[in-house]
C-alpha cells in the first residue's frame, strides 16, 4: 500500500504491514486478537481519536454498505459509537512524519 485510506471489517493475514510505507488502513478487531498478527517494523499501531477521522472511516463503511448490503457494515454502523472504538489504526512511520511535516508547513 503506497497511498490512500482502506477499511478492513475482515480477518488479516500474518505480517499484515510488512513494508507498508504509505496509506492508513483501519483493522475492526472485536477481539483483539488481530495485533499480533500485524509486523510493526514501519507501521505504528493508534487508534481513532479525531472526530473527523472516525466520521471518515464510518462514511467508507456506509459505502461499502451502500454497494453491498453487508450485514456485518450494517451491525457496525447501527452501533457506531461503540463499535468505532474496537478499530486499529496502522499508520506507516514516515507516511506519518510527512504528513506531520506537511501539516505544520501549512500552518506556519
């Protein structure tokens, strides 16, 4: 993954992020269990914090609802102020430290 924004609702495979240098994916993990199977060599683990952040990653779960009548997109988003917490967010190292770079360029 190089660039963009992806929501995954489903199971990961083992070393999911391995050489992820760009894009945030957003894990659903209920369970906490897929952590473990994610390689932190590049990626730092977060969660959504920002409002704006989790209205994004919902709007992307109501299109995917949208397209395919998920029943699982549905249940998530009927409970979404409980649900949005369970969301991993991987984020790459530098794609974060440019984005970083980028924000306070436009500020200063």
């Amino acid at each position: 993954m190089t660039g963009g924004r992806v929501v995954i609702l489903g199971g990961i495979g083992k070393n999911f992020a391995a050489g992820m240098s760009g894009g945030i994916a957003y894990i659903y993990d209920s369970a906490d269990k897929l952590k473990g199977r994610i390689n932190t060599g590049m990626v730092e683990l977060e969660s959504i914090e920002e409002a704006s952040e989790k209205n994004e990653v919902k709007s992307m779960i109501e299109n995917y609802h949208k397209y395919t009548g998920s029943k699982k997109a549905k249940k998530l988003l009927d409970n979404w102020e409980h649900e949005c917490s369970y969301f991993i967010k991987v984020m790459p190292t530098d794609y974060k430290r440019v984005l970083e770079q980028d924000k306070q360029s436009v500020t200063a």
